[in-house]
C-alpha cells in the first residue's frame, strides 16, 4: 500500500451512509471511525463522553445558542475551573481525527473530517444521498417510528447535520462543490455505492 488515505463521509439521515463506511472499511482493510470518536475524545481529554454527544453533530443546535451550550460550559466551569464551549470541544475532537489520519489510513463519518484534514494529502470526500421516500422508509424500520414521524425525524437531523458542517467548516454542507464525489445510494444501491467508492481508491490512492 502507497502513502496513507483518508475517505471521509459526509451523508443524510437514512442514505445508508453508515452502512456504505463499514462495508468499504472491511473492503479495504482500513480503520472506520463514526461514534468512536467520541469515546477515544472522552479518554484523551479526560472530559466526560456527555460534554461530546451534546456538542455532537446529532445534537448541534446547542452550537447556536441553546440552552445546553450555557448549561455544559457552566458546568464545566463549577467542576473544573476553566471554560469549555463547544468550539473548544470541537477543537479537541477535531485533534483527535488529525492524530487517527496521521497514523494510519481509515474512514471518518461526518464531524467535517474532510475540513479538519484539507491540509492532508490522499483525501477523498464524499456525500451520500437518497431519495426521500427511501430515506423515510429506512428510519421508519430502523426506529420503528411511523412514516410521519420518520419524516419529521429525518427534517430535523438534515437541519442539525447541515447546521453544524456549515458552522464549523464555512462551506455547504450536502453541496457539490464541497465535496470530490456525491452519490445517490437509491439510484445505484448501498453495494454498487461501495464498488464505485472502492475504485476511486484504487485507482487514485492503491
């Protein structure tokens, strides 16, 4: 294998983003890091795992003024003595997706990976799309939730997801021009998503 790459994915709720990243991590015999990353943040930083799921992705309206941004850096700040925002919390994740691309070459799931590593070489960012009914659908059956509720699910994250990619990277989040290559997994399925993904690797970094 030639110099280390990273793939980095950016995706709507219910695109079948996460399942397209394990399956291309075991393809490639590379490292996949989504949730993960808030546990080795939580054991680097010696702060707790809640302070990271909150100032998460899935959880961003705090970034903008909520009551949790003051509340978790209150407390913080009772607990410690210093203050810790969110950006501060990004800031010590994003370190830790600069470490990981450092050693070794692997995926990462949203959390800008591809802006915290646009200085890195070997990138290939990508987003994740489907057709809205497929969307419902599959977090319909994931979350046993009705249609309707799947679909006000889906609404809220979209908001959230692009919320915090676009806060923190200064870019658009679902954009073309944000990224190297953007798929639609109704049109060409969660297996065939992958084979394409997997030969622009080999052929751009193998």
């Amino acid at each position: 294998m030639s110099a280390k790459f990273h793939i980095n994915i950016g995706r709507q709720i219910g695109s079948g983003g996460l399942e397209i990243g394990q399956k291309l991590a075991k393809q490639l015999g590379i490292t996949y890091y989504d949730r993960e990353l808030i546990q080795i943040a939580s054991e680097e930083s010696g702060l707790g795992k809640e302070f990271f799921e909150k100032a998460d992705e899935k959880d961003s309206h705090s970034l903008f003024g909520g009551m949790f941004g003051m509340r978790s850096s209150l407390m913080y700040q009772i607990y410690t003595g210093y203050f810790l925002s969110n950006e501060n919390l990004f800031q010590i994740q994003s370190e830790i997706i600069r470490k990981l691309a450092e050693k070794e070459s692997c995926i990462f799931v949203g959390r800008c990976a591809d802006y915290v590593l646009k200085d890195f070489g070997n990138n290939l960012n990508i987003f994740i799309s489907a057709d809205l009914e497929d969307r419902i659908q599959r977090m319909a059956r994931i979350h046993q939730l009705s249609p309707e509720k799947s679909a006000s699910f889906i609404e809220k994250m979209d908001k959230k997801r692009a919320g915090y990619y676009n806060y923190f990277s200064n870019k658009t989040w679902g954009d073309s021009g944000s990224y190297h290559l953007c798929l639609n997994s109704s049109f060409l399925g969660i297996d065939k998503t992958v084979d394409i993904i997997q030969n622009v690797v080999r052929d751009k970094f193998l």
